[in-house]
C-alpha cells in the first residue's frame, strides 16, 4: 500500500467556525483573533499522512461485492439511500493528522484556555477532511487516467453505513503504516482520523451518493 | 452598580470582570450582590441570546470563561457566607469513547453555572460513575458519547445505578451527537442536551440553579 505525506492546503475559517458552533463575528472580534490563532497553530500541528488500496468489485442486488481474494469481504450496502450503478472497483483508504494537534486541544484544556481548545478541535476536525479530501484527489487522477469515474468518499457511521462496516476498512486496510488503530468501540487513533471508500467504474452512477440522500439527520452531507 | 459587570460577562471579557470583581469588593460591595445582580444575570442573557440565534456556541464558552474568572475572586468570599450548598455533578465520556471536547465544555459551563464539577475523565466505565455517587455525593451525572457503539453505555449505566440502588438519589443527564431525547427516554435518563449550554440549563432546572445566591 501506497503512503502519501498530504498537507491539508488552505483552511477554511468559515468551516472551522461552522464546526466550532458556527456564529457570525466582525473581523475586530477576539473570536475572530482566536480563530486565525488557532488555523496558524493548527496547521503546524498537522501530520497529514494516508493510505488506500484497491480491490475489483460488481454490483449484486443489494449491495456491493468487493473480490478481495482471500481476505473474503461482506459485501457492502449501498451508501446513501440510493443505489448505485455501474461499480467496477473500490478503493479503500485512511487518512490521519496524526497525535499532535489532539494533544495539544488536551493542552489548551488543562491550561484553562476552553475557547482555544474548541476552535483548534475544530481546525483539526477541517484539516482531517482536506487531507481526506487531498487523498480521494489522488485517488480520483488515479482513475480517471484508466478511464474510471470515482464516487464521492463514503465512511462508516455515514452514508446509512453502520460503524461496524470499519472492521471491514481495517481487515482491509490491516497494517495501514500510518499508524491508525481502530477500537473495540470502532474508534479510530488518533481521532481526528477518516476511513472509507471511493467507488470506481467507467459509468458510475450516481458519482456523488449524498445528492439524492433524503437522511434528516446528517449534518455533513456534501452535495 | 453591576451594569457593568452584567455587560462584562454578556461580552464575555474574561479580564474586565476579573477587574470589575476586585474593585467591587475593595468598594463593600457583598459578593453574594455580585453574584446575584451581576453574573448570574450576565449569563442568564447569554442563555437567552444563544437560544434566541444571537449567541452561538463560542460566545457562550468566552463569558462563561468570564463567569470563571470573576468567581475565582468571588468564590472564596462566597465559601464563607452562602449558607447553601452548590449543587455537584459528575460528568465523563462513556467507556470506549475518548471524544471529550464537549464534555470538557459543558464541565466548563456547569462550573461557570455555579455547579461542582467532578470530572471523571474519559473512557469511564458504568461502575465509576456510581461510585461517584456512592462516595462524592453527586446529584447528577453527566454522560457523553460520540460513537453509536459506545451509547449502550449509558444504558448500563442507568441499569447499575438501578441495581446499586442509588438511581432515585441522582440525576441523570446524557448528550452526544449521536444522542436523542427519545435515546434518554429509552434507557431512563432524566434528561437529554443537544449542546453544552442547553447542558447546563437542564442541569439547572433537574437540580436547581448550581449557586443560589443568599437572600
């Protein structure tokens, strides 16, 4: 398996406010202040690192089969409550900034900094998806030099997908080299960590599962 | 005389209501009077900003750390005169979740609200959540999770509350994202938080207000 260094690139200060409660503050607002502070010393923190492999896979009636030779997967559900057409291969992949920037949130706790601590969690949360992000980017050239359209990322505990299906991304994924270990309860270590897959095939349909989603309850729908 | 310190808190700035607090005190004013007409009502606005859409979630964390900053002035004042007792909360990320940004903050309001907060950590198994029952005489315990996988936590937690006898001795709060009221309602909690302030709210009304001012 490949490992890419990934550097998360710009961070949004309007994401990192959305994710931090969200609010509207004047550019002269401390809150606005600590918001730069924390993307600066955010970014430095950042160990961006990722990892994927790639198995063929077919769609079947209710979901997708991955041939992933002798490690023997279930096939996976379809993501989103659409189905999708067209699947020729899947790609399974996990990012991480790495321990860094949860240890010093942890920090900015103990030192009573509280408004510090939620904002650079929330840098950490931004720069967990543009590296995952920058990783599917690397997929996605991958794919397209072979002629495959790539599906937009679907992760465990999203997509209508259960948590459970990390053990498959970890069976996978076993020994990723990145240094991302799963719990018992499906937690990943480090926690600012993005596991999942990307769909590939020459006509892949719909490219983006989020968009006919009709979920009430996800926050984090991307279309 | 505490318009300014209801304002100070409203703004949430930490080093002016510090300032207003000391200098306040040095002039005989009580801090009961300052608790009561100035902080209290500072962030009792602040819970009415942040429900009516004013106020978001950062707003609220700057003025309860302001809150914090003038009751390390006021507390010590207090200790000696308020003859009633602050109400004491238990608060911990379930077992098998590590997630406690928010449990972090809401142990930061609930003191800003006048609680006394046992911070229990992470990773807490349903047993340490009874003994702080048992042997600190909590009135609530607080629960949080992030993962569906570590929610029946809080279930158990309820059920050995229930066996140790104890569940009729206590209050018990539960919030995550993944979290809901029908979730508490399920698993016999008395309550549920969709965020930290609505925590401390809850809290209040299942306990009564944290620190209640000596009339």
């Amino acid at each position: 398996m490949p490992i890419l260094n990934l550097d998360p690139g710009k961070l949004s200060e309007t994401e990192v406010i959305r994710l931090a409660g969200g609010g509207v503050f004047p550019p002269d607002s401390p809150i606005q202040t600590v918001v730069k502070r924390a993307i600066t010393k955010g970014h430095a923190l950042v160990e961006g690192t990722g990892t994927y492999v790639k198995f063929p896979a077919e769609n079947t009636h209710d979901g997708i089969l991955i041939h992933a030779g002798a490690l023997n997967i279930d096939p996976l559900p379809f993501p989103g409550t659409t189905r999708i057409y067209g699947v020729e291969a899947a790609v399974f992949f996990v990012v991480t900034i790495g321990h860094a920037l949860e240890r010093e949130v942890d920090l900015c706790f103990l030192q009573r900094d509280p408004v510090g601590a939620l904002f650079l969690d929330a840098v950490g949360s931004v720069a967990a998806e543009a590296v995952a992000d920058r990783l599917t980017s690397v997929i996605a050239s991958e794919a397209e030099a072979l002629g495959f359209r790539t599906s937009s990322r679907c992760s465990p505990g999203y997509c209508n997908w259960s948590l459970e299906i990390q053990k498959t991304v970890f069976r996978v994924l076993d020994g990723n080299g990145i240094g991302v270990e799963l719990t018992d309860s499906m937690l990943m270590i480090p926690r600012k960590s993005i596991s999942g897959v990307v769909f590939l095939g020459k006509n892949l349909n719909p490219l983006n599962p989020c968009k006919n989603c009709k979920s009430p309850d996800c926050k984090d729908r991307r279309s | 005389m505490f318009q300014d310190l209801f304002q100070a808190i409203v703004k949430g700035e930490a080093a002016q209501v510090k300032t207003l607090c000391k200098q306040k005190v040095a002039d005989g004013i009580s801090a009961n009077d300052l608790l009561a007409q100035g902080l209290l009502p500072g962030m009792e606005e602040v819970g009415r900003l942040f429900k009516d859409g004013e106020y978001f979630l950062p707003h609220v964390i700057m003025s309860g750390k302001a809150m914090e900053a003038g009751m390390e002035v006021l507390r010590p004042l207090l200790s000696a005169s308020d003859a009633r007792q602050r109400a004491r909360i238990a608060l911990g990320t379930v077992q098998g979740d590590l997630h406690d940004i928010g449990k972090n903050l809401v142990g930061m309001l609930m003191a800003g609200g006048g609680f006394e907060v046992v911070d229990l950590g992470r990773d807490v198994p349903p047993e340490r959540f009874v003994d702080a029952v048992r042997e600190q005489g909590v009135q609530a315990i607080g629960m949080s999770a992030l993962l569906t996988t570590t929610m029946p936590v809080m279930a158990k937690t309820v059920q050995t509350l229930n066996q140790a006898g104890l569940r009729g001795r206590v209050k018990v709060l539960v919030g995550g994202a993944p979290v809901s009221q029908r979730y508490a309602d399920e698993i016999g909690a008395d309550g549920f938080a969709s965020d930290a302030p609505s925590a401390v709210e809850l809290a209040k009304r299942l306990c009564g207000t944290g620190i209640l001012p000596v009339s």
